[in-house]
C-alpha cells in the first residue's frame, strides 16, 4: 500500500507525537521512582548509620524511626496518587486524542480492541 504525501505526514507527526507521550511518561515515571528510592533508601542509611537518632523519642512511647517509617509508607501513597493524577489529567486524554487521530490503527478497533 502506498501512502499519499498528506498521508505520510500525517502519520509521522503521529509516531513523533507517540515518541514525544512515550518519553513523556517515561520520564514522570522514573522521576517518581528515583524519589521513592530515595526516601526509602534514606531511611535505611538512618537505620544502619545512626540508630541512636531513630531511637529518639518523639512522644512516650513514640520513637523517630516509627515516625520516618510510616512516612516511608505514606510517600509511597503520596507519590502513587500523584502519578495517578498525572495519567488521569495529561496521559490518559492525550493517549485517546492519538489513538482518534485519522489513521490511527487503534482507530478502526472498538473500545475492546475489536474491529467495528
């Protein structure tokens, strides 16, 4: 099949739109991951480095370390709900915009992937 100059356009402004998302998200990600990582590996540093700090009492019966831990897991949450904002406000809507894009080989398939 041979596509029209119109048509050969077309589609590689599609492929570097799908590059453009793809790096995109590759890079909210990873940005996302790398702060995870630090957290949790800085609260292991703490743990192996200076066990005397996280044992500090913040309240009776409430030590530093279980403080920092339950935020090592609260950031966990706090990061996931952003990226989840993120792909619901940007990815989500632009991926769909590509997808109904003339052409687009998702376009001729139904919502299940099946063909109309």
């Amino acid at each position: 099949m041979t596509l029209t100059p119109t048509a050969d356009a077309a589609r590689d402004a599609q492929i570097a739109a799908t590059r453009t998302l793809a790096r995109t998200r590759w890079r909210v990600a990873a940005v996302l991951t790398l702060l995870m990582v630090g957290v949790y590996f800085g609260f292991i540093l703490l743990v192996a480095y200076r066990p005397a700090v996280l044992g500090g009492l913040v309240s009776d019966g409430l030590s530093l370390g279980i403080v920092l831990g339950a935020l090592v897991i609260v950031s966990a949450w706090v990061l996931t709900m952003i990226y989840v904002q993120w792909a619901n406000r940007v990815y989500d809507p632009a991926l769909a915009a590509l997808r109904a894009m003339p052409g687009s080989e998702t376009a001729a398939r139904g919502p299940q992937g099946g063909v109309q």
